[in-house]
C-alpha cells in the first residue's frame, strides 16, 4: 500500500492565514526566545516584542552549570565526544547524583538529550551497580516511549508518601513539555547535554535545506527585505533554536507558580558560555554568572553545601502548602466549635 506524506516546511504558511485577517495577533508562550527566529519562522514581523519577567522573585531559583564530573572528566556531551567516553561520562553523571540527591528534597527531573542515551546511560549503571546507590536515595522512574499515565501516578504518589522519587526522561518527551510538575514534584531539574534533533532525520535535512533555500532568496531580495524588516533564519541557525527551544521546556518544569522554588542544575562543558542564550528570568538565577554573560562551573564537590543551605531557606520561606488529596484522609472541623464538618 502506497503512502503520501507531506510536510510543511514553513510556518509562515499557517500563521499568514490568521495575521492577514485580523487587526491584532498577540504571541505568547515561555518558550518564545530568541523572538527575532520566531518571528523569522512565522513570517510576520511583530511590531511589539516583549520579554518579561517571571512572577518569582530571582532568589527562587538557582542555576549551577557543571563541566568536570567528581572524577575529573570533562563533560561534553557531543556526538563526538560520547562516542569515545561514553562509558567514564555516564560513570560520572551516576556519581554527581549519588553526590547530590541527598541535599535536595522532594522529586528531581533528570533529562537526556535522546531515548537511546538514555538507555545507554541505564545499561552502564545498572552495569557498574551505580543505579543501586541511587535508588538507595530516591526511589527511581523511567519515562517511556509509549505513554503510561500510571507511571506519572506513581511517581507523585512516591513523593506524597515517601518524600521523594526521581524521574529519568529525556527532553522533548511528553515529560518535559506536557505535564505539571509543582512544588515537591519538581524541586530540582538536572539536564545532560545540548538537545540537538537527530540531523540525519529526514524531516530535518529537508527542513534545513528549505531554510538555506529561503535565506539565499531573501539576499537576492533586498530591497523587500529592508522594507518589511525581516531577515532570513538559516538552516544551521533554526537547527540551533530547536536544542534550545526543547531545553527551555525542559527547565521550566521547575517552576509552576508564584510560591513555588527550586534548581537547575545543567551539566556540560559548554553551558558556562551559554547563559546569555536564556531567557532573561532565568539569566539572573545563573550562580557565577561574570561581567562578560559567562558562568563560572560549580565545583561539583560543593554543590551539595550550596544545595542544603537553598533549600533550608526557601522551606523556611515557602512552608509547604496544605492541599486535599484523595490519598490522604482529611477531616475539617470548625475553627470555633471544634465539631467535625467533612
């Protein structure tokens, strides 16, 4: 049986459909950055573009970037670099969680860049014994592939009676774009690597190559494009956009609302030179952040100090709240009479 897929490789394409009928469109999502690329891809130039604050103050949030694991490896999470020490960096991805897991309360998100570095990472673990030690600090989950609503369930449920859990998915997953994690089911996300799509995916060549396509024909253009004042995004540049678009999701899984706290804690190499690419609510949280947008690694020997003390003095903050859930048995009484309501 024959097959026809089509692909639209340009967004503008859909979006022209509703700017040329209306009088005003308004955008808005957290994961918007950098606005110049997205407007690029809609093809439509916003006249207004805003970058706002987040509802938390700057102190609810701490951002460590990690380059060397305890052992002195450097971690780099290239396609290069995995494929000849994989092994030892996923030996040390194991140590800093055995390092740091006990310092930090609640549930932990723990993303890779794919599903099969994923289950690479669990083969060496489970290989090396590490994944035992860490399973003796939280009780471990696994994202899959297929949806499991009732892993979700349990995850929570793990962190409502035990304290906590930790949750192994990788980004792009419906983890970490399409569920609420709030207080203690996210107090800390940990994310290995860049999130580049695969490029040797077809979807993704051809897009590439469309994107290259259009920007050679904007340079022929210039006239036009000086007039309605926007400029082509390339192949490599919209390629670039979708690690970090897929990143941003991920993080923000922290974060849900105004009394809510926690930490990022990104681990490769290449992070310290990459703070200035976030958005602007998260660059103020970025702990060694220089004069130049630079960051300074965290010494992974003293994040666990540095993880105590946040969390002691956001607890004391932000006491937790108290929420009615159907696994916990509730009785309410009156705060006068003291007679038993529900």
């Amino acid at each position: 049986e024959d097959h026809l897929l089509a692909i639209n490789l340009d967004p503008g394409a859909y979006f022209s459909t509703v700017a040329d009928e209306v009088n005003t469109v308004i955008l808005s999502s957290g994961t918007l950055s950098p606005l110049n690329q997205m407007a690029c891809e809609l093809g439509t130039p916003f006249k207004v573009q805003l970058s706002a604050s987040h509802i938390i103050s700057p102190n609810q949030l701490v951002i460590y970037t990690i380059g060397k694991g305890p052992g002195g490896t450097e971690l780099l999470g290239t396609y290069k670099n995995m494929e000849s020490n994989r092994e030892k960096i996923e030996v040390e991805l194991g140590n800093i969680l055995v390092k740091i897991l006990g310092s930090i309360p609640g549930g932990v998100l723990f993303f890779m860049p794919s599903h099969s570095s994923l289950s690479s990472l669990i083969a060496t673990w489970q290989k090396t014994g590490i994944i035992n030690d860490i399973r003796e600090l939280k009780p471990i989950f696994f994202e899959e592939q297929s949806l499991n609503a009732q892993m979700y369930i349990d995850y929570k449920n793990s962190i409502e009676k035990s304290g906590g859990a930790i949750l192994f998915g990788v980004c792009r997953g419906r983890m970490s774009e399409g569920i609420d994690f709030y207080d203690d089911q996210a107090r800390s996300v940990i994310v290995f690597g860049i999130p580049y799509p695969p490029k040797n995916d077809r979807d993704i060549c051809l897009k590439m190559q469309f994107n290259d396509d259009r920007c050679e024909s904007l340079k022929l253009m210039n006239g036009i494009n000086e007039m309605n004042g926007m400029s082509g995004m390339s192949g490599s540049e919209w390629y670039d956009a979708q690690a970090y678009r897929a990143l941003f999701q991920a993080t923000g899984r922290c974060i849900r609302h105004s009394k809510d706290y926690g930490s990022i804690i990104l681990i490769d190499s290449r992070f310290s030179k990459q703070a200035s690419r976030f958005p602007r609510w998260m660059q103020q949280s970025f702990v060694g952040m220089k004069m130049d947008k630079s960051v300074e690694d965290t010494d992974v020997n003293d994040l666990p100090d540095l993880l105590t003390s946040f969390y002691t003095e956001m607890s004391a903050e932000f006491p937790p709240r108290s929420i009615l859930r159907k696994s916990s048995p509730t009785t309410i009484c009156c705060l006068n009479c003291g007679r038993e309501i529900v």
